[in-house]
C-alpha cells in the first residue's frame, strides 16, 4: 500500500470515528507534509527521531506555530496507531510551550456600529446573531430553521465542536431581527442560504460580510468573526453573569478555557485607583 492509499484509509477512519472535516482536512494536510519531506522513506520504518528531526528541519525553520506543531504531533501519532497499530512514543517528544494569548475584544460600542452597519439585512442579522449568541462561524452557518424556538426563546446548536449539543437564549431583539430577514429571503433549508436557493451560505462569503462592515465604519483592526463571541463572552462576565454560565452558553467543555475572559474583562480593572494618583 502507498502513501496516498494510506491516506486515504486514515481518512475514511477518521470520517468512522466522526472527526470533523476541519479536523480531518488538518490532520492529513500535517499527514501529507510529513511524508513528503521523507518521500525517500518508507511510512513504516519513520520513528520519533524522525519526527524530532522533522519539526527542527520543517516546522521551526519555517516559523510555523506552536499550534501547527502539536497538530502534526497529534496527527502522526493517531496514524501510526491505527495503520500499523505502533503507538509510536511520541510522549518523549517535549510539546512546545504553549502560548498564553488574551482574546481580542471589541467594546460595545464597537460591535454596536459593526452589526449595525451592513445595509443588506441578511449581513446585518448574521453578524447580529454571531455577537448575541456568541456563535462559532461554523455554527452559525449549520443553523436550520428548526434550531430557534422562538416561544421559549432559545436557539439550539446541534452537534458543534465535541459533538455537542447545547441550548443558548436568544433575545426577542434578535428575533423579531430574523422575523423580518425570513419573510425578505425565505430560506427553504439553512437559516442562512447563498444565492442558490438551499445551498448553505460560504464560510468565505461571511468573512467577506465582516470585511466590509469593518471597511464602512473604518475600524483598522484585524478583526475576524471570532471576536465576535470573545466580546459576546467578555460582555456577559462584565454585565454580571457567573463564569459557570458563561461557560454553558459558550459550549466549553474545561472551564478553563473560560476563565481565561477574566483577565480581558476590565469591569474590575478600571476601578483600581493608581498610586500615582496620591503623589
């Protein structure tokens, strides 16, 4: 068997064990690059000085992320098990340190004049929804019809990161919002469809929306979707919210992923009296 049926075979186990297909497309782009760079090498006969050898040669010399790096790990360690059932000792490997960024968070004033600016109401209602809810892109982009339930008002986020399902409030704001966007569109299968009738809206398409809403009301930053839900998280802890809940609403399965809009939060911060105020 070569390396492409390989491939191809860890593909079809991933797709088995219900990876995603971001996932999936990751591990076998890291997969693909790995072999590549042996290309004079059988798969079988690599081992973790290999691996080692690679990330020095490959990865480091290339300025690739930490991130990159531990999915490639992770990538070859998943392969080797399940193709030649070797659990390669990837565990003496030493992971980069990982880095300790803050998420980006935009004011509400700032979201307030991002959402609001798109003329097209289908713009402005999904970059509406993306803040209220504090939705992923993807999950914005999987919501059906059926996902609001508008009497109780709840929107639910089916089989999302983790294959998770969780239940998120949604205001009555936003919905009247989406009352007057399904009676201008009328979608017929996605809440939010392109321009051929049922077919899911791109996920291209929509950073496209934010592109040009940050272009109309000139904020310069490199604002992408995701800091959409940073504020929307950030608000929540600032307005009072416990962390708990927070972390609900997000779909997070360690709080301490949650924790982390502690430090972002400046509700407490900007009530701390500077000593240089008493000089």
């Amino acid at each position: 068997m070569n390396k492409e049926q390989h491939l191809q075979s860890f593909i079809s186990y991933l797709q088995y064990r219900r990876y995603s297909e971001n996932t999936i497309k990751t591990y076998c782009d890291a997969l693909a690059m790995f072999f590549q760079f042996y290309s004079n090498r059988e798969i079988a006969d690599l081992c973790v000085a290999d691996v080692l050898h690679f990330n020095e040669e490959y990865i480091i010399k290339r300025g690739l992320s930490a991130s990159y790096q531990n999915q490639v790990i992770n990538a070859i360690k998943l392969f080797y098990k399940n193709r030649f059932n070797l659990k390669m000792n990837i565990e003496s490997l030493e992971r980069p340190r990982r880095e300790k960024r803050l998420p980006n968070v935009l004011s509400k004033a700032e979201v307030k004049v991002i959402i609001e600016s798109p003329i097209n109401l289908k713009h402005r209602a999904m970059l509406s929804l993306l803040y209220a809810c504090g939705l992923r892109r993807s999950e914005l982009l999987n919501l059906t019809l059926q996902d609001i339930h508008s009497e109780r008002n709840l929107l639910l986020i089916k089989q999302s990161k983790g294959k998770k399902d969780r239940v998120i409030p949604i205001s009555k704001k936003i919905i009247e919002m989406l009352r007057e966007y399904y009676k201008a569109y009328r979608p017929k299968t996605w809440l939010f469809e392109g321009q051929d009738i049922g077919k899911q809206y791109s996920e291209r398409s929509l950073q496209l929306v934010l592109k040009q809403a940050l272009r109309k009301v000139g904020n310069k930053k490199p604002v992408s979707l995701h800091w959409l839900r940073h504020s929307y998280a950030t608000h929540l802890l600032e307005s009072g919210t416990d962390l708990r809940y927070i972390q609900e609403l997000l779909g997070h399965s360690s709080s301490k992923t949650t924790e982390i809009y502690t430090h972002v939060s400046t509700k407490n911060i900007q009530q701390i009296r500077s000593p240089f105020d008493d000089l």
